[in-house]
C-alpha cells in the first residue's frame, strides 16, 4: 500500500527510513506547540487550550494533505514570524503599534488569504511565480534557509544571545542545558560524518537520554500515564473566523493586513519547498520542480484549515529538512509526522518534556549546515549573481525572516542585471515579483 501511494522505490527509500524521517522532523517541530499558544493566547479571546488544539488538529490535516496530495516529506503547522506578526501587529493596539482587530477579524484575514492562495494554486499561476525564481536565486533561498534556521537553532538552545552592545554574543558555557546542546550538535556531526543512517534522529535520541538522565527533561512531578489524556478540548475558535468577516472590512488597514499575510505565506513557503526540492532532488536542471503545483494546493489549503480551526498562518516548515537529512523522501514522512500531530492531542505534556530546545537544536542546526551547502553551485565568481546571493543570505538571518531575505535579494537582483547589462535574461514575471517586493515595502513602511 505504501509502495504504491508513495512511490517508495522509484524515491529509493523504505517504510522503515521514512518512519524515522517523520519522528525526525515532528521533534523538529514539536515546539510549535507550545510556542504558538503561548503567543495567540496573548490576543484577547484565545485561551491556551483552545490555540493549543488548533495548532495540533490543524497541522495534522495539512501535513496529511501534503503527503497525500503531494507525496512531499514536508510537514506543515503555524509559521512562526506570522504568527507574531497576528498577535503583535493585526490585533494588539496600544503600546505595540497594532492595528486593533479582534482575534475573530484576524482569523478572517487570514481564512481569506488561504482561499486566494487556493485559487492562485489551481490557476498554476503560483507554481509559474516559483519556476521563474532564478536557479542562482533558488539555491541562495536553500542556502540562506540552512544559515537561517542554524541560527534558530543556537538561539533557541542559548548557545547563542541577545547583546545590547553587539546584538548577539555566545551564551553561557556554564549552563548545562548549553552544554548539552553543543554536545548534540557534535555527536550529531560525528553521526552524519560515519554516515550512519537516521544520524539526526539517533543523535536527538541520545540527548533526549542523557537529558532525562540529567533531570533536565522536565519530567520531575509528570502525571501518571492516565494523566496525559487530561487535555482540555477547547474548541471555542472552531469556525470562530466568520464572526470576523464583516469587521475586517471595516478596518482602513485590511488591504495591508491581508497583503502580508499573503505576501510571507507565499514566499515562507516557496523559499521552503525549494530548499527542500533542491535537497531530495525535485529540481531539475532547468529549475523547474516536480509536482510543485500540488504541493502549492496543498499548502494553500493548510492555511484555510488553520484558519478555520482558529490559528495564524498554517504553512509549510523548514524543520521539514531534519526528517529530509535523516533520509525522508517522499509523503509517508508527512503522513508519520502528521499522525504524530494528532496524537499530541492527548500526549502533549509528555512531548512538551521531551522537546526541549538542548534536543532540538541540534537536530536544526545540523540541517542548516546541510542546506547551506548549497551554495557552492551559486556563481560566486560573477557580481551580479554574488551579490544578490549574498543579500539573500545575511538579510534572512539579520532580518530574522526567510521572506525579507528573498525580498531583498531579488530588489539586489534585478538591479545588479540591469548593471551587467544582462537585463533581457530576467523573465517578465521575475520583473513583476521586484515591483511586487518594492510595493509591499513602501505600503509596509510608509502607509502602515
């Protein structure tokens, strides 16, 4: 059965491989469900168990969606960024500068955002945006994701933290969890390098041991085994997007609202499928990838589910190239990551105790350090292509954001062609996405 839904051969994997590909990238990822109630349930109206539920029904049915549909190891839940962007920008007002929606006129916004995605997947008109992506371009995204999320990776584990006088500096060595994280980072290396089959997930398997060894797992005080089915099943913001809709209107900033939600779902999401294309081999030579246009659908759906169910932005995870290097190759790592999302529901404070940042990190850090090596197929040796390359990568980590990282790349990119006189090799669609990136900067920062 698997064989023939997945094409497990012809991708020349196994169910075994692919079952740990999923464990691989839902660890990865597990964070988000803590992370992503802890910062909704700040807006008025969304409690903890109600954006809890959200998040983890919500990204079981996208990341079911994407394995079937699309037979990608990609996995999907709410992206982070947006879902700050949701809390701290669309709904809260006062001393955040927010624009003051409810929670209700948000999820409507984003809802809506979902069904534009859908009708400008079916159209194919966002799989011919993704194609006219420049190949230089395309392997600067991977790149630049692989630098991106290594560096969320030794932020969220301290090895890395916030400086007033330098932004950022090395973190507390003496702290334990720190040490135990750079030790996962090492031995997970040491594992890649023997190349030992599943390295990224045995190596997060070892530092969950040694953590639990160490007390650092938060087990102290856990409830019996019948106490993890205890959740609270909260579905006060199923459909709770509709009451919304009228609102939303009503806002002199609902243009703008909706084209951010549009604009970072779009190119979180391409940046991450092609990071993840270029990886498994779905790029081919003319740049192009395979079943992308399915892949989009089911992305665009996500959304519309998230929504629906009561959270920001559901779209595709670049935690996704943990279970790729652990040697994820088609849907059945989706469909495993999704049933593990599903499952959270009613074992979440046992997840919540294994997936620590001191586990994780090192699991993101080594995929950024897979990613990146991308870069070496990028034409370093001509100007015009380095420099835009370069932007890509140094935006997306001082930006903090994969989407300003290509914004910024491709502003660079069609001014260094136009330098080269290499104007004529930049498609018409490739000209539209540069005034696209220049529009939303000027709505962004001078009618916001």
């Amino acid at each position: 059965m698997f064989e023939k839904l997945f094409k497990l051969s012809e991708k020349h994997t196994d169910v075994k491989t692919e079952v740990m590909a999923g464990l691989t990238t839902f660890l990865a990822m597990a964070y988000i469900l803590g992370v992503n109630p802890g910062m909704l349930s700040a807006v008025e109206g969304m409690s903890f168990p109600a954006v809890f539920l959200a998040t983890a029904v919500s990204s079981g049915i996208a990341t079911l969606i994407m394995a079937l549909l699309a037979n990608y190891p990609v996995a999907l839940a709410p992206g982070m960024g947006v879902n700050a962007f949701f809390a701290f920008t669309v709904c809260l007002a006062g001393d955040f500068g927010g624009y003051g929606y409810t929670f209700s006129e948000a999820l409507f916004g984003v809802f809506l955002s979902g069904i534009v995605f859908v009708l400008v997947s079916i159209t194919g008109l966002r799989e011919a945006i993704i194609n006219a992506i420049p190949k230089n371009m395309k392997l600067a995204i991977g790149a630049g994701i692989g630098f991106f999320i290594a560096f969320i990776g030794l932020k969220n584990a301290g090895i890395i933290v916030a400086n007033e006088s330098t932004a950022v500096a090395l973190g507390n060595l003496a702290d334990p969890a720190v040490l135990l994280a750079l030790f996962g980072i090492i031995v997970t290396i040491v594992l890649m390098i023997k190349k030992v089959n599943g390295a990224v997930f045995i190596g997060m398997v070892i530092n969950a041991v040694i953590g639990a060894v160490l007390g650092m797992m938060g087990f102290a005080g856990m409830p019996a085994i019948t106490g993890f089915m205890s959740v609270d099943f909260d579905f006060s913001l199923l459909g709770a997007f509709m009451q919304g809709a009228q609102g939303f209107f009503s806002h002199s900033s609902w243009f703008i609202v909706l084209f951010s939600f549009l604009f970072v779902d779009f190119f979180d999401t391409a940046g991450t499928l092609v990071a993840v294309g270029n990886n498994i081999g779905l790029v081919d030579k003319d740049g192009k990838m395979e079943n992308i246009d399915k892949a989009l659908l089911a992305d665009s759906v996500g959304t519309v589910v998230g929504a629906a169910m009561g959270t920001s932005t559901v779209t595709s995870f670049v935690e996704s190239g943990s279970g790729v290097a652990a040697g994820g190759r088609t849907g059945l790592t989706a469909l495993v990551t999704g049933v593990c999302f599903f499952l959270s529901v009613f074992f979440y404070p046992l997840i919540s105790g294994v997936a620590v940042n001191a586990v994780t990190a090192p699991a993101i850090f080594v995929v950024g350090i897979l990613m990146s090596q991308q870069l070496r197929e990028v034409e370093f040796e001509k100007l015009e292509v380095a420099a835009p390359a370069f932007i890509t990568v140094v935006f997306m980590i001082l930006a903090y954001s994969i989407s300003d990282g290509i914004a910024m790349g491709f502003i660079t990119y069609g001014a260094a062609m136009l330098a080269a006189n290499r104007k004529k090799e930049v498609t018409p669609l490739c000209w539209i996405l540069i005034v696209v990136f220049i529009l939303y900067y000027v709505m962004k920062f001078c009618f916001a």
